[in-house]
C-alpha cells in the first residue's frame, strides 16, 4: 500500500528533522524519563547484555565469550519498561527497553519513564533505535577514543524527543509491529532458503570428492573407517605424499628496511573460497626469505590452522592464479599440490568425512590449533588427475548455479533490511501518515530481530562489556 504524508506540517529547528505533523511536539528527555540507580544486594538477579541488534537481552543468549565478573552484587538493576543505555556503545544505539527483571553493569544508564507516558514505551523503543536518531546520539556521545565515546546522564536527559499525540503513537507502534513481523517471516524465510541450498551444496561436494560423479563406478573399502567406500581405481593417501605444507605464515607489523607486501589473513580465507588479486589485503613487511616461504602460487590451497571455534579449523580457500607481492599470513597453512588438481584438493578439504579429521586432531584449550604434523598426516582420497580435473568440471557447474540462488536470496535480505529501516525512520518521524491504515495487532513473542549479531560486531561488543566489566 502506498504511504502517504501529513495533511498539515509545522517547522522545527533541528539537525536532523525540519518539521513535523501539525499536533506533534517535542520535549526534552528529563520531561519523560527520570533516571534509575537502585543496586543489587546479592548479584543473584537474572544477568542482562545490551547491543546495538539485540537491545537488551539475557547475557546467556548472547555469545560473550571474554572475562565475568566473580560477584555482581552492587550492579544496577532495572525492571521491565525500563530504558537501558549501554553507555559506551551508545553512539551505535547499544540501547533499548527491558521485557525483564534483571542486573546490568555499573556504566550502563537506566531510565523510568513517567507514568503520564508508560504505556507507550514501545513507541519511544522504535524512535530511539531508528536511524533518524543514530546523528543524535553519536553528538551527544563524547571522546577521544571511539571505544571510549561515552553519552552521560545530563547529555541523554537533555535530548530533544518527538513526542506524537497519544492515539498517533499507538498506531504507530501497531503499524510497525505488523510489518515488523511480516519483515521478520520473509527474511526467516530467506536465510531458511540458504541453509538448504549451503547443505545441498555441501551435498554435491561430499559425494563427488570421496565417490565420484560415475554413479555406475566399482566400489571398494579405503581400509579408513570414516570414510567408507571409495570407486575401486581410487587410492587413499596422507597429504605429505600429495602435497607440500608450510605452516605459520609472516606475523608482523610494519618494519623499515623490509620489502612492503600484502598479507592474506586469517579473515579473508575465512570469508572467501578464492582468493584474487583485487581482494583488500592488510598491508605488512616482510623479508625475502618469508616471501620466498609464504608467496601465494596457482594451485596453492590456504588453510586455517587456528581459530578459538572448533568447527573453523581447516577452512580452506584456493588461489586460481599466482598473486604478486601476496604472502601467507599467520593463523594459515599453504599447502601446495604436487603432481594433482589444487583445485580438486581445495574441494576434497570442504568434504565433511576429511574436515573432521582436523577437528579431532586440533588441541587446545580457549584455542584450537593445527600441528603440522597433524595436517600432513591426514588421509585424503585421490582419483587419477584426468578425473580430478572432471569432478572439478561437475562440483563447479553445480554449486555456481547454487551460488547464484543464494546470492539473490542475501540480496534480497539486505533490500528488506533497508527497507525496515527506512520505514521505522520515516513512521517515527512523521515523514508518512499510518493512522488510517488498519492492521492486525501481533503478540510480543511474534517481534524478535531476525539478525544475528555478525562476527566483527560481536567482537566490539564484547569489548565494550569487558572494558565495563573492568570499570
């Protein structure tokens, strides 16, 4: 249906909004909030986290892997309908309003609204995270450090707030409810979609690298448990016997007199099953003698050979063409072909009966590793080249059309991500007009974010939590 604007509008004087409905106002946030300090006496309560995707939530849903408290006794608590601003990450909207009882830290700021306003709280929810107000608290947040800005007490209470006339902030928060929900329900959708074409994928994968594309083939024992039956003109072999590896590559900063180089890490084989040369490599130095070791050749697969995740160890990526002034960083493995497919040996590495093998062998305690011993003594099945080259032919002609869906499906995603946003800011703002358009009330339960938290964003919030917890 196509929105439509106000009737009527009137002018207001700020950054980031010109007018807004003729019956709409603005105060400042001390006119609708009084700021909350009540401490926990035992540190028993429920343990709360506040993020920019998720708001508030149970910390033990959350991934924070980084140091705890040994008591929480003095934290703050809050209640339900409170507003809690995680302080520190307040200028990325590391902000919302509490569905629980529960303990936060000692940095975070917590806010009651006024009862005149509390049954509306889920209206102020959606203005405070929408990207209309992302200018104003990154203005209101103070520092010399981005992880250190800082939005205190007096700079959130002092903030201007559009405040829609009761019956308006109601439908406002029915109307986004709705196409909340419906958003959520397309975009589930989606990344169901992808989650089935990744396992076929890995299903084509599986079954060409370890039996072959001939369906009619001979089958015999490997003499390997795990890997069951292979085609009768097939040998089984450890990886030294088929390929040279080199371990560990260059970990440095920047050094004078050294030749600069670009450095492929640990992130880029992570995120990519090739690695070309018009990647955003991380700049670095290094000696001749490390090039000489590290440089990236055709045919070379890289492999993760650390990682704190179990299931990450061995994810390789392949190098279609040699890469000048690229080397190995550290964290990889190279490991380098003799008389075989690269390719070939980059696929059998994604096949889920040889990825096991270097997650039973990795060690370690808060990170897994990969000795080399352990990648060299891998056992791999090998066809004769002239059929390694076909089953490259046949993996590739089928999972391009698979990458092909799933790249429509993330598009698509990130479109109605956009649009989301795009709508909570201009309903919010007043930029349309939703009061007569009639939609169906949804429960609670129905309005959870579909988006999980990404690595790098997870990361930052776990740093800002640690540096809390450390304050």
């Amino acid at each position: 249906m196509k929105l439509k604007q106000y009737p009527d509008y009137k002018k207001f004087d700020l950054p980031w909004i010109d007018r807004l409905p003729s019956g709409w106002d603005i105060l400042r946030a001390k006119c609708l909030f009084k700021q909350i300090d009540v401490r926990s006496e035992t540190g028993e309560e429920e343990l709360l986290s506040v993020s920019e995707k998720q708001g508030v939530t149970p910390r033990k849903n959350v991934n924070v892997t980084m140091f705890k408290a040994e008591s929480y006794k003095g934290y703050k608590l809050c209640w339900p309908g409170d507003l809690v601003i995680n302080s520190l990450w307040a200028w990325m909207q590391g902000l919302g309003f509490s569905r629980y009882h529960g303990i936060i830290s000692t940095a975070y700021g917590v806010y009651r609204i006024k009862n005149s306003y509390e049954a509306h709280y889920k209206y102020f929810d959606y203005l405070f995270r929408s990207a209309a107000y992302l200018w104003e608290l990154r203005v209101r947040s103070k520092g010399i450090w981005r992880s250190r800005y800082q939005l205190t007490d007096d700079a959130f209470l002092t903030m201007p707030v559009i405040i829609p006339t009761e019956d308006e902030q109601k439908q406002i928060v029915r109307y986004l409810d709705f196409k909340s929900v419906k958003i959520t329900k397309f975009i589930r959708s989606k990344r169901r979609l992808i989650k089935l074409l990744n396992e076929q994928k890995q299903a084509i994968i599986n079954q060409a690298v370890t039996r072959g594309i001939n369906s009619d083939v001979k089958m015999k024992p490997s003499g390997i448990d795990w890997l069951g039956d292979i085609p009768e003109h097939w040998d089984v072999r450890r990886l030294r016997t088929v390929a040279f590896v080199r371990p560990s590559g260059v970990d440095k900063n920047i050094v004078d007199g050294e030749i600069p180089v670009r450095l492929c890490n640990y992130v880029d084989v992570y995120k990519n099953e090739r690695i070309i040369d018009s990647m955003e490599f991380m700049n670095g130095t290094a000696t001749q003698e490390e090039i000489n070791k590290f440089h990236l050749k055709e045919g070379d697969v890289l492999i993760t050979k650390d990682s704190e995740m179990w299931n990450d160890i061995a994810v390789p990526a392949y190098i279609p063409v040699t890469l000048s002034g690229v080397i190995c960083a550290y964290h990889l493995a190279v490991v380098r072909p003799l008389n075989m497919n690269g390719e070939f040996l980059f696929r059998a590495f994604l096949a889920e009966s040889v990825a096991d093998q270097f997650r039973v062998t990795a060690n370690g305690v808060t990170r897994y590793g990969l000795s080399q011993g352990s990648i060299k003594d891998a056992w791999f099945p090998i066809p004769p080249n002239e059929e390694q080259n076909e089953i490259v032919n046949y993996i590739n002609d089928n999972v391009s059309k698979i990458h092909l869906a799933i790249e429509k499906a993330n598009k698509e995603i990130v479109l109605m991500q956009e649009y989301r946003t795009r709508l909570i800011s201009d309903v919010v703002t007043g930029k349309v007009d939703v009061r007569d358009i009639k939609v169906e009330d949804v429960i609670d339960e129905e309005i959870t974010d579909d988006l999980d938290s990404s690595e790098d964003e997870q990361e930052l919030d776990d740093s800002v939590e640690e540096v809390l917890d450390e304050e």
